[in-house]
C-alpha cells in the first residue's frame, strides 16, 4: 500500500524511477543475502535485473492513477505482471512472491490450485489496493466532496469496490474451507516414506574429502529408517559423491581394481536389497572412453532409485532446471570471453569448468509392492497390490510451477491401471542440498532464511497440483508437505525436531505415511493462466504509455515547428 501511495500523478517520473531502482536493489541484495556467498556474479546479476522491475512497476502504477484506472484492479494486474517477469531471468526465479508470505494460511492458499501463486498474490494486491484508493479518497474527498475513490471522478464508487474486494476475499477462504474439508473423502494413506537429513555445509562437501564420512553417516540413518518399517527411504540431493549412472556403471565392471563409485553402488544395492525402495541424489553422465580412462562428455544433477530386489532402477532423473552460476555458467559457449572472465576474477563457485547438462525428460518411478505375488493375491490389501507413482524434483525445482505441473499430469494416453485416471504421479519428491546456504559459527553450523523461505515456496507446488511432497534436503527442512499445502509437524518415528520449521541445521531422519490425494486440479491442466494473462496486461500497459508519449511528443514538435515558422 505505501508503495502504491507513493507513485502520485504528482511525482516526477525520473526521479520515481530512480529512488525506486536503489530501494528496490537495496531489498533484494539484503533479502538474498546468502547467495552472495555461494555465487558473486549471481547475487549481482540477479539482484541487478529484479530491481529494474521495481520502478517499471512504480511507473505503471503512477499512469494509472493519471488515467483515474480502479487501483483494487490496476494493483494486482501489474504487481502478478511483475512477479511473473521475474521469473524469466536466468531460467526463473520465482522467489518472495506476496503469495509466499502467506503459506500458512491454510484456508486462503486452496485457491492456488485453480490460479496458481499467482492467485494468491493478486488477492493481496487487490485488497492493498483498496485501502491506498480510500486514503487517496480521503484525501481528495476533503477537497472536493467527491463520493468516489480515485481522485475526483473515478467510475466505480468506494461502496462497489469494497464490496467486490471483500466478496473477493470471502469466496476464497469459502472455498478454501470446501477444498480442506473435502480432503477427507479423496486423500487416502499411501507407504511410510522415509527421509534423511545430512547437515554439512557445501564448504565441506566440496573438498570432496569426506564422500565416505557423509555416504557412511547417511547408510546408518537409512538402515535405522529402515528398520523402522519404512517402505522408501529418501536421500538428499548429491549426497552420494559418485556418477551412478548405469553406462559408466558397466564401464568400470571392466576395470579390475575397486573404485568409488562401484563401492556406493554395491552398498546401496545390498542395503535396498529385501529391505525397501532407496531413492539417492546423485550424478549422472554420458561416458567416453579416452586414452583408456573414462571421461563424461555429459554431465547431469540425477536421482537414482533401488529397489528390494537388489537392483538399480532402469530409469533416472536428470534434472530439467538447473541453477544459473551454481549448476551452469550462462552463455559459457555462445560468449567464451565471459565464461573466461568469470573464471579469472572468481565469480562462481569453482575454479574449473563444472557446469552441468539440461534434463529433458520428466522420468516417472515406480514402487511396486515388495512381493510380486501380491498383486495376484486376494487377500493382500490395496496398499500391497498397488503400485505408486511418483517424480522427483531437484534443489530449486520446486520453485518453479512449470515443473512440477510437469510431473503432475498425464498428457498421454489413460492410464491401462486405471482408464478414467488423469493423475500421473502420487505425490512428489524434492531432494536438495540446502548446504551451499549455511555457515560455520565456530564448530556450530548456522543457517540461513533460505532454508525456511525455500520449504515456504514449494507448499504452493503441492497446493497447486494436488499431491504432497516429501522433502530430503541437507542441512533442513525435511518434511511432509501435504496436498493442502500443510508443512506438517510430527512424525510417526524419527531423531528430527518435532516441529517441522525448526528442522535447520541438524541431521537425522523421520519416517511417516504419504497422503495420496486423488484429485486433478485445474492448475494441473491450464498452469499458469492468470499469471500470463497480467503479464500480457502489463505488457499492452507499457506500450499504451510509451505510444502515448511518442504521440504526445510527436504532438510537441509540429507544434514547436509551426511556432518557428
């Protein structure tokens, strides 16, 4: 609201434009403080861009209160416009949305998943932009006794707008309170699912000093989850320090001396082995044999999965977004000379070339029961004939809509399992390595706001698609997100804090039952329409003003040429 207030018809433009570029610079270096550490170039590049969005946005909203537009419909159009400008930068980065600040409130975020975020922010706008109309009114009502809202002939009165605001407001806690209690009849229980939380910083894990320290302390807390009963058992993102990628696999068959990678892939095999489905953050790539050693002509962030019967699944994820300067170097072979740059003055987080390749597919895993016989056997339960179905998202996936509605919904053909069937997966996975983000205190490891803002944004993926999400992340938050967006507290057995929010910092692991909700949402189907729709409304904004200036100095210079002659 004071932001709205402060872009007044009577404020000059450039000097809008430029007190709000440094303000909003200022915000977003403060506010993403902790990737300064990890990428220079990132923090900058990114802060750089987004703030430029600012003064867009104060810009716009300054024309409309020129042009007497209802700011309750002016504010959220642009301010999702904006939003959704800010995630086409590097990939996107769709990070401290208005709607992100209200991810505990339950009953307002359902509507997530027929809008999107996108709907939540516009609400917020939309109320925000109420109360600057009635302190605008206020005061031009003390000057003129008008009975509008927007200045002195605004079209809708201040009654019709704040009828349309609350009705707004009011209609989606009532279907917020329809959607939770209609949980009851369309989320079933699925497996036990298990999740393990490393706590080591990426200070550590990238000396690669402590590969078999970390892959060690994480057997021990999947064979106690195991133990526990649980049916799968998930790890963080890269925690295990190895290509396990089958084709490199089966090259190192060949070689007769023991390595690494083979170590960890035995272990594990024999670990899943009549023991549970064993979901691991790994590194995948294409291998070539050069001067008889193995070299990766391609490189992916992937997640492999084993399963009971002492094998590795034929199928991997890679993935699909990757990070700009901390996964990939943006523009390292259309522009050599600023990859070379970057590397000499130590911008990024290495000093070799590390970036990674693009996932294309969206790999979808299986959990079958434990005994095949099952499925054949009457008297076995639906749990135990059934089988699950879910994708795997990886680090900062999970911010980003696109993906995991990419996973949600079956495009293809039903389903043969089930003919009437939309749905493609049961729930979700996120696996990531939050430990680029914390700091060493003395002995004592420190975290940072990302690990509770990131745990924040991924509630509206589980909102927006219907399906719960388990988190595995080093350093925190591990957590069941369930298909009401819910981060739950508690566990059915486990060594992590109680309360979800406070698991940061710490290792351990929990174990607890998968809802599985059976609901396909219309976000699922039609993504992120109102995002794009303000987007297009913020677009044809800007040409209307920039049109209207050029005609206006157009305008400005016959008249001056007229004057001469």
């Amino acid at each position: 609201m004071p932001f709205i207030l402060v872009c007044s018809p009577h404020a000059e433009p450039r000097r809008l434009v430029k007190v709000g570029y440094v303000i909003s610079l200022l915000y977003w270096l403060g506010n993403l403080y902790w990737v300064f550490p990890v990428t220079i170039a990132g923090h900058l590049a990114f802060c750089i861009y987004t703030a430029i969005l600012w003064p867009i946005l104060a810009l716009c909203l300054r024309y409309c209160r020129i042009k007497k537009i209802p700011l309750f419909l002016a504010a959220p159009i642009l301010i999702v416009g904006i939003e959704r400008m800010q995630g086409f930068f590097l990939g996107g980065f769709f990070w401290r949305f208005l709607a992100h600040s209200q991810y505990a409130n339950t009953a307002l975020i359902q509507i997530a998943d027929i809008f999107g975020a996108g709907g939540v922010s516009f609400l917020i706008a939309m109320y925000n932009g109420l109360l600057a109309e009635l302190i605008i009114g206020q005061e031009s009502g003390a000057r003129s006794q008008g009975s509008v809202i927007a200045g002195p002939r605004t079209p809708i009165p201040v009654l019709l707008a704040a009828i349309l605001v609350c009705a707004a407001i009011v209609a989606a806690f009532v279907y917020g309170r329809w959607r939770t209690a209609q949980s009851d009849d369309c989320v079933e229980p699925g497996p036990v699912a298990a999740s393990l939380q490393s706590n080591v910083p990426q200070s550590v894990k990238r000396e690669g000093k402590s590969s078999d320290v970390i892959f060690n302390e994480l057997l021990e807390q999947s064979k106690a989850a195991a133990k526990a009963g649980a049916e799968l058992i998930i790890w963080p993102e890269t925690m295990v320090q190895a290509v396990l990628d089958s084709r490199v696999l089966r090259l190192l068959e060949q070689l007769d001396s023991p390595h690494q990678y083979k170590i960890f892939h035995e272990a594990l095999k024999e670990h899943a082995k009549d023991t549970a489905f064993v979901l691991v953050g790994a590194y995948g790539g294409t291998p070539e044999i050069q001067e008889d050693s193995i070299h990766l002509t391609e490189r992916y962030n992937s997640a492999f999965l084993y399963t009971p019967d002492g094998r590795q699944s034929g199928k991997q994820y890679n993935k699909i977004h990757l990070v700009p300067f901390g996964e990939v170097i943006p523009l390292r072979k259309t522009l050599p000379w600023f990859y070379k740059l970057l590397m000499k003055i130590e911008f990024i987080p290495y000093n070799f070339d590390y970036s990674l390749d693009y996932g294309s597919e969206y790999t979808i895993f299986e959990m079958t029961p434990f005994s095949p016989a099952a499925i054949q056997d009457s008297r076995a339960t639906s749990h135990e004939r059934r089988v699950y179905r879910f994708g795997v998202i990886i680090c900062y996936e999970d911010t980003v809509p696109a993906i995991a509605r990419g996973f949600a919904l079956d495009k293809s053909a039903a389903r043969p399992a089930d003919k009437n069937r939309q749905k493609q997966v049961d729930w979700l996975v996120n696996i990531s390595n939050d430990g680029w983000f914390v700091r060493f205190a003395g002995e004592q490891v420190r975290p940072s706001a990302e690990l509770a803002q990131h745990a924040a944004v991924c509630a509206f993926r589980a909102v927006e698609n219907r399906v719960a999400i388990v988190r595995s992340v080093n350093t925190g938050i591990s957590c069941i997100i369930d298909s009401l967006g819910r981060i739950k507290d508690g566990f059915l057995v486990g060594t992590l804090p109680d309360k979800a929010m406070a698991r940061t910092a710490t290792a351990g692991w929990f174990a607890d039952r998968i809802p599985v909700d059976k609901r396909v949402s219309f976000f699922s189907k039609h993504g992120e329409w109102l995002d794009f729709c303000c987007g297009i409304g913020l677009t044809l904004l800007i040409i209307a003003g920039l049109w209207e200036k050029f005609l206006k100095t157009r305008k400005d210079k016959n008249l001056s040429g007229r004057a001469a002659k």
